[in-house]
C-alpha cells in the first residue's frame, strides 16, 4: 500500500488562505492520479479536485473551481492543493487520494488534515 500523509490543516479566517500538501512514499509517485476529497461533520466524503499523470489534466468541483488549485511535484512526490478566498462552508477534513487501478489495486488514502475556516 502507498502511504499518504496530508499536512498544511489548520484554523483561517474566512477569505483567507491555506495550502494541503499530500506527501506520497511510493517511488512510482509520478505515474498515479491524485486527488483531493473532504469530508464535513455528518456529511459524506466529497470530491474536490484531482490531477492526472500525464499533462496533468485538471479536474475541480464546482464549489472549488476559481478558489481551488491542485498541483504536484513529482520529484518530492508531492500533491498539494492550494486553497484561496477560504469560506466557512469549505470546513472539512481534507483527503488526500492515489487512484487505484482495477484488478491492480484499490488505492489510497491518507488519514486526512482538518481545515477550519471561521466567518
């Protein structure tokens, strides 16, 4: 299983900004598809951004897309997502994800940073 550990987390005001990073321990880091979820108190975990391979290709959610920027350093084996103009409705734990592979794999999780954002 590929480790995942997220950082960054932490307590901003509203319009404020914060940046995830998601530090991957596996040497193939580059060939993976990550992404981004949350997770709110009594809500289930949602999609927020994701980055591909190859060109990268990016992928963001609606209530993310403008605020949010996902990237990754492939030589630190490294996802960050760089969240701007903060809203209290963006609270959440913050996940990071490695894209398995059917009949490979079932990818990974991190254990998640919690964001809180304050109005």
């Amino acid at each position: 299983q590929v480790q995942l550990k997220e950082s960054g987390g932490g307590l901003v005001q509203a319009g404020g900004s914060l940046r995830l990073s998601c530090e991957a321990s596996t040497s193939t880091f580059s060939t993976y598809t990550m992404a981004w979820y949350r997770q709110a108190p009594g809500k289930e975990r949602e999609f927020v951004a994701r980055i591909t391979a190859a060109g990268p290709l990016l992928y963001y959610a609606d209530p993310v897309k403008g605020r949010f920027a996902i990237s990754r350093d492939n030589a630190k084996n490294t996802v960050y997502l760089q969240m701007n103009s903060l809203k209290p409705e963006d609270t959440a734990i913050y996940y990071c994800y490695r894209q398995g592979t059917p009949g490979s794999d079932f990818g990974s999780w991190g254990q998640g940073t919690q964001v809180t954002v304050s109005s």
